[in-house]
C-alpha cells in the first residue's frame, strides 16, 4: 500500500508538472498572440493617421491654393483701378503742364 501511494503521488507529481508546463506554453501563447493583435493594431492606428494627416495636408494646399488665386484676383482689379486713376492723373498733369506752357 505504501508502494501504490508512493507511486500515486509520483504521478500526482508528474501530472501537476505536465499541467503547469502546459499553462506556461498555453501563456507564450497567449502572449504571443496579444503581442501580434498589439502590433496589428498599432499598424493600423498609423495607417490611419497617415491618411488622415494625407487628407488634411490635401486640404490645405487646396484651401491655400483657393488663397493665392482669391488674392490674386483681387490684386488684378486692384491694378487696373490703379491704372485708371493714373490714366485720370496723367490727363490732368498734362493739362496742367499744357495750361502753363501756353500762359
């Protein structure tokens, strides 16, 4: 009797050492596998905010292009109204200079 409860607690023994080797493979798994769904995840997150900041840069240039074309329309009819008015000034001046000549 003492042979069989020695020999039942050697397999005791060797079951609770198979039963924890097992718990620490199914833990590398585990890790493993959260450290994979990790990696994907932060893959993705910067795929994300790539082309979100893509986008965004997009925008802007299209926003700063709509800026330059806005200014330069208003810097056109600002020049053309300065032409006029130079126009304007050069008939005045040459009347003027024209009035003193013939005085």
């Amino acid at each position: 009797m003492a042979k069989e409860t020695v020999e039942a607690v050697r397999q005791a023994e060797l079951k609770a050492l198979e039963m924890e080797k097992e718990a620490l493979q199914k833990k590398d798994a585990i890790i493993l596998e959260a450290e994979k769904k990790a990696k994907d995840l932060i893959a993705s997150i910067t795929k994300q905010a790539a082309s979100k900041a893509q986008k965004d840069l997009e925008k802007a240039n299209s926003r700063a292009e709509e800026i330059i074309s806005e200014a330069k329309t208003r810097s056109d009819k600002e020049i053309l109204i300065i032409r006029e008015l130079a126009k304007g000034k050069e008939a005045a001046a040459v009347e003027l200079v024209l009035s003193e000549v013939i005085k």
